[in-house]
C-alpha cells in the first residue's frame, strides 16, 4: 500500500502517537524512561506487559490505546541475543503502514530506551530517517484504469519528532532514503520506456536539478572513442547505447578534498537484457528490467552525493545499452576491441554487462586518475546460486576499500560477502584468436565476472592485477525481490544507494 508521504523532523511536542521498542523474552520490568512516560499513559503500558498476549516478537508492532487520546506503538524488538538491525528495520516499515492506517500525522520516538544506549542517537537517527522513506515506497505510474480507486487513498504529512541528538541524521537519511526510491523509479520503469535515450534524458534532468555535471558519451562518440563493448552490446537496442558521466565536484574550501583525485562509480544499465543470439530462456525474462539496476544505483547515490554537498570529488558512470536480438546485434564470434585496447572474442552475447563496464572502467580509470574505483553491476546468476539474496558478492583484493564498503554495508544493513580472485582465474579468460573471451566455460561464474573486469582496471589491468584500489559488487541477487519483506516491498531495492553514500560519507 502506498501513500505520498512528506515527512518532516523535529523536536516539538504535541504528538498524537508515540512509538517505544521493547526487547521480548521473560523480563517484565521497564525502561525508567518508560515508567515514567507510563504516567501520562495511566499505566497502559505496566498493565499491557502483565497480558500473556502482548507479543514484543522481532518484527511485530503493537498498538495501545491508553486514555486521553495519544496513541502507543510498540515496536517488538525479539530477543535480546539475537536481536539484528533488520528486526527494526521491519519494526518501521510497520509502524509507517500503522501511521498511515490510523491518520497519525504527527508521530513521536522514543526508541533510545527501549533499545538500549549501546545504540547511539546518530545511527539510530540515520536509520529512521531512511527507514521511513523506503519502506513508504512503490511505483505507480504505470496503473491504468484497472487498477481499482487506487490503494493510495490520499497522501500523509507526516512529522517526526526525534530526540534533538538524532535530529541532523534523522534529515540526512530522509535525504539518502529519496535518492534510494529515485533508484528504485528508475529500476521499476518498464524496458519500453526506460531504454538508454530515457536514462540519459533523467539524468540531465536530475543533475540539473541537484548540480552534478553531466556529460554524455553517446554511441558515435563511443565508436569514435573505441568503446567496442560498449557499442557492440547496445548494437541491436530500440535507443543507442550511450556512457553517462555524472561529477560531483565540491566547492573549493579548506575543508574540502576537491583537489584530490575522484572516488569512480561505475554501474551496470543493461535496461534489458534477452540475452541476444545466445538467447535466455522465457521463463523470468521480464526481471530482466532489473539488469539496469548497478547504474540506478550509480545514479541515485550520485543524486545523494550532490543533496548533501559531500566535500569528496565523486564521479559515476553509467554505461547504458538494451541487449536486443536484431540485424544489427553482435554476435557470438564477434571480436571486439575495447577502449584500452583489450580485444575479446564474444562466446557469449549474455555476458553483456562485463562487455560494457570494461569500455566505462578503462575510461574511468584513465580519465579521471582515480584513488579508487567500485562497480556495481547485476552480473551473473551464478551469485544468485553461491549467495542467495541476501547479501552481494564483493571482489577486493584491497584490504582498506573492502573495510569501507564492508562497515558501510554494516550500518545501512545492505550486507556484501567476499569472493576471492586470482590470477589463475584471469587465466581462465585466456582467448584464441582474441586476448580474451567474455566467458570461459563453466566454473566460477561470478568470479570470471570479475575477473574479466580486472582487465580494464587501470594502466596494469591488461597484463596483471591493478594496484589501484578497486572492487567489484555483483548485485544480481539483492537488486529486486520477489516478495516484499517489510520495509521491504516486492520489487527493486536500490540496494547500493545507502551502501555508498554511508562509505563516502565517512571517507577520509
Ligand atoms: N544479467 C545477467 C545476470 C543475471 C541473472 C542477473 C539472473 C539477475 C538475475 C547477465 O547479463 C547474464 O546473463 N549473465 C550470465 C553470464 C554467463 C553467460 C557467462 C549468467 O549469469 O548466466
Ligand atoms: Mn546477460
Ligand atoms: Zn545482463
């Protein structure tokens, strides 16, 4: 279900509901903080926690009704031990639905004491923030006149009334939570609107709007640049394939880094992939939208970037091409040359998306001089079969990189898992009558992914591994769900989005 939400934080009072979290398990007792608010209850709550039924269970949310009017939800936070972020999380995609149910428009948390102060204000800020925003999330546009009244029903002002410790973060993940659901849109957006020439027109608008630069490289100019992944992929697309190129460059002060070399984002937009000649089966195919979603990460994470004035140079590319069956597609047999020079025999046309991030990687690592350089891309089912959904694949082999991305992961709750790679699986790429092939048979499918990508990190990555600090997220298995799974609905996640903003937040 969803409603527009606008929701807006603050320290005033005057609430007209209060959520509190609650640990489950056999303590009886309250928080003091509680105990006292329990006052103005009238004890509602003392005499809730007495009742057999009233569950805390991880995930659950509770309502009471104590006398005089103001509403008390009751975010159920399971069992201490094995409490996770992501029972809360769940707790707040509840309790926005709860929100929206009972016309609450002005919602006061009081979460610190219920969980505890080991969870400081700030992180707890910044995931309510965000929480709020996602979990509210879903895409409309495409509803016709079959689609019933319409589940929305109106939309909500929602204020939050934070403690003022959380405040400042509580704005930011507001802020960061947009740009996820931007992502979100944008990955939603069916392949017959949303091909190369519509994402090229939404980011001019976009960077227009929050003041990123944005340049196109479009496919004459990509010929012309020798970007043959690039150009052979989208070939057979209804739109030309395209490179975008979105900077933030921060005003120059002496608090800023912009005189330092660029963090480079590069992300995967197939915005839909058949498989071409080397066709994919029917079944599932029209997830294949989803193939878009390593730059729609790029994308909104850029737009985070630029909203929150970062004072770290960022710089996101988003190779964009549609893998189509047509006269003028490539083909298995075809040799290409990418951009750094790399020729590569196609064995097949599926393994599209390595073809166009080693036309972006080339170009991004030479061109902008990065200090480091991470790709995000919806690249192989072989990490949907190793990892599931619940976690990205991450190759990198620098140990600093991979604790920022991994600490991000952490905080924002989009968890990475590490694969290794080594030279013996560049090996595996070796070609006949190419330098390489885009696939190299049957094992280890994730990790040729990358492995083909090393060959385009870099001035190194042709002959051996790159120095420079890279890695490579392979997002196939949490870019979309098939279920929702609050605050998660069924769909695309803009899994990523939060993930670099957090690492680029705290880059120093
Ligand atoms: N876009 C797919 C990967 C994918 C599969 C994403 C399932 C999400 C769900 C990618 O372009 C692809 O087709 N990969 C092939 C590579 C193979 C041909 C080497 C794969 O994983 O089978
Ligand atoms: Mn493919
Ligand atoms: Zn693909």
């Amino acid at each position: 279900m969803y409603r527009s939400l606008k929701a807006t934080a603050s320290v005033s009072t005057h609430p007209q509901a209060v959520a509190i979290a609650m640990y489950g398990g056999a303590s009886q007792s309250l928080p003091k903080a509680y105990r006292l608010l329990d006052r103005q209850w009238g004890g509602a709550l003392a005499a809730a926690i007495k009742r057999p039924e009233f569950t805390r269970d991880a995930g659950s949310v509770t309502c009471l009704y104590p006398e005089g009017g103001t509403r008390l939800f009751v975010l159920g936070l399971g069992d201490k031990k094995s409490f996770r972020e992501d029972t809360l999380r769940a707790c707040l995609g509840s309790l926005l639905q709860n929100c929206f149910t009972s016309k609450v428009t002005k919602l006061h948390l009081e979460l610190s004491p219920g969980l505890g102060h080991s969870f400081k204000p700030e992180p707890l800020g910044r995931l309510v923030g965000e929480m709020l925003i996602v979990s509210n999330f879903s895409f409309e546009s495409c509803k016709g006149t079959a689609g019933g009244s319409g589940s929305g029903g109106g939309g909500l002002n929602l204020s939050i009334e934070v403690e003022q410790a959380q405040l400042a973060q509580v704005r930011r993940g507001l802020t960061v939570g947009r740009s996820a659901n931007y992502a979100r849109t944008l990955a939603a957006t069916p392949p017959n609107i949303a091909n190369p020439a519509y994402l090229v027109k939404q980011c001019k608008a976009m960077a227009r709007k929050v003041g990123l630069k944005c340049s196109i490289i479009d496919a004459k100019k990509a010929q012309a640049m020798g970007m043959g992944g690039l150009v052979a992929v989208g070939a057979g697309g209804s739109t030309p394939p395209a490179l975008i190129c979105l900077e933030h460059i921060p005003p120059a002060s002496k608090k800023t880094d912009s005189n330092k070399a660029p963090v480079l984002l590069v992300g995967k937009a197939i915005t839909f992939d058949t498989g071409g000649y080397s066709i994919k089966p029917s079944a599932n195919m029209d997830a294949m939208k989803y193939d878009k979603c390593g730059g729609m990460a790029v994308i909104g994470a850029m737009e985070a970037v630029a909203a929150l004035k970062l004072p770290i140079p960022v710089v996101g590319l988003i190779p964009t091409a549609e893998n189509m069956v047509d006269t003028k597609a490539y083909r298995p047999g075809d040799i290409l040359t990418c951009y750094n020079g790399v020729t590569v025999e196609v064995t097949n046309t599926d393994a599209e998306g390595r073809l166009v991030l080693a036309d972006a990687l080339a170009y991004g690592t030479k061109k902008y001089k990065p200090r480091a350089a991470i790709d995000l891309a919806t690249l192989t089912g072989g990490v949907v079969v190793a990892l599931g959904s619940f976690c990205a694949g991450c190759f990198c082999s620098d140990s600093t990189l991979r604790s920022r991305l991994f600490d991000a992961g952490d905080a924002v709750g989009e968890r990475l898992w590490h694969l290794p790679l080594w030279d013996e699986h560049r090996q595996m790429l070796k070609g006949t009558h190419g330098d390489i092939v885009n696939s190299g048979g049957r094992g280890a499918h994730p990790i040729q992914g990358a492995a083909f990508l090393s060959y385009f990190i870099g001035d190194e990555g042709p002959t051996q591994l790159s120095s420079l600090p890279w890695a490579h997220l392979d997002i196939a298995g949490v870019s979309d769900l098939k279920e929702a799974k609050s605050p998660w609905c069924k769909g695309p996640t803009g899994f990523g989005v939060r993930l670099l903003v957090k690492m680029l937040e705290g880059w120093k």
